[in-house]
C-alpha cells in the first residue's frame, strides 16, 4: 500500500465517523489541524506522513469522549483499516504513544514527544486559540451545558488534570485555564508565530466581551432613584 493509499483509508474512516459532531472536534478540526500541520511540518522538518497520520488520528479515542483503552483501540483500528503493513510496526507504535500524550489535559502531561509528534501538538493548539478557538470553546462548553461565565464563580483554579477534567466551570474559565497559556507552550518557531496574533485576537476579544458585560450590569447597581430619573 503506497502513502497516498493509507492516507486516504485512514482520512475516509475519521471524516465518517467525526463528520457532523457538535463540540467543536468535528471532521472540519481534524481537517485543520492536519492542514497546519503540514504547514508546520514543511517549515520544520519531520516525516510528512507520519504527521498526517497522526493529525488525522488525534481526536478518534480522545479521553473526552472515549472510556476504553485508547492505545489497544488505535492499534486496532489502524488493523481493522488494512494499513498495518504500509509501516513499520515502531512507527506505528511512535504515532500512537505521541497521540496518546499531544492532548492538553490541563497542561500536566509533560510526556516528551517526537518531532512530529510536537508538530501536531502545536498544530492542535492553535486551532484552541484566536477567532475559531474561541467558537470551538463555546461550542464545547454549550455541548457540555456549561454557563458563559459566571462572575460570582469568578477564575477557577485548577490543580490536577482529573480536576480539569471532570469540572464544571463556566466557559470563560476556559481561557485562563488553557486558551491564554497555550502561546508560550508551542514547541515550533512556525507555531510560536501563528499564535501571537491568535493569542492577541483572543486578549481583545476577553476586554471587549467584559466591557460588555460591566456594561449591561452596571445598570443593576446603581442606585433605584437614579435608575428612575429622580
């Protein structure tokens, strides 16, 4: 089976089962992230393919929304998709162990990685952040029945990946919890250059959205004769 072959065997199998899902890790993610990184990857080295192939697989047993042992799942999904032999089993094993650790899960996972490996990682992460970034927060955060913010919760703090995890915070959380960290956490010099207008989108985007909101509140504490024009 020649690269182009695998290529599009595993790229068919995660556009049908990933087409249409609503919390923002949809096929058109997938599709992003292995678009930058292939970017990425031509302006910093690694094998292509390996990085296609493991952008393409980053999100089908992710912990958010897989149980299950997702090392032997992968492993047996890439069996169940014929492309096996098309590698090398160590590359195959790279792909995996690199997958299983390139997720944020509240930045607590230090797991080294291989170069493609970071390249998809970073690739992942900017799609956190800027104008899509913020879309995807809020999808996630409507899917999972979360606030928009809530002032009287204020920033949550959170001090263990089960704590990020399983919480309930208000979507705004989310920013200061991940979003606003992930600029000075890329690995790649092509990464670090795409994030800072991303991160700076999302730093205006944050002043704008809580103007607004002192804005309409504002009203409430004032006080009632004044409220009434008295």
């Amino acid at each position: 089976m020649n690269p182009a072959d695998v290529s599009a065997a595993v790229r068919d199998h995660v556009r049908s089962v990933s087409l249409g899902e609503a919390t923002g890790h949809d096929w058109w993610h997938v599709s992003r992230v292995a678009g930058l990184s292939a970017k990425i990857c031509e302006a910093e080295g690694g094998d292509p393919l390996r990085v296609e192939l493991t952008a393409l697989l980053h999100d089908v047993f992710d912990e958010k929304f897989y149980s299950g042992d997702a090392e032997t799942a992968l492993s047996g999904l890439v069996d169940q998709l014929g492309v096996r032999s098309a590698l090398p089993d160590e590359v195959w094993d790279g792909i995996i162990y690199d997958i299983l650790h390139l997720g944020f899960k509240g930045g607590f996972d230090q797991t080294p990685l291989s170069l493609e490996g970071q390249i998809v990682q970073d690739a992942d992460r900017l799609d956190a952040i800027g104008a899509i970034g913020i879309a995807r927060a809020f999808a996630y955060g409507g899917a999972k029945g979360r606030e928009l913010y809530n002032p009287d919760e204020g920033v949550v703090t959170v001090t263990t990946a089960a704590e990020y995890r399983t919480g309930s915070r208000h979507t705004v959380n989310h920013f200061s919890e991940k979003l606003l960290l992930l600029r000075d956490r890329m690995n790649t010099d092509t990464a670090r250059e795409i994030a800072q207008r991303r991160h700076r989108f999302m730093e205006e985007y944050l002043a704008e959205f809580f103007a607004e909101w002192e804005d309409a509140v504002s009203y409430n504490r004032r006080d009632p004769d004044e409220r009434d024009g008295k």
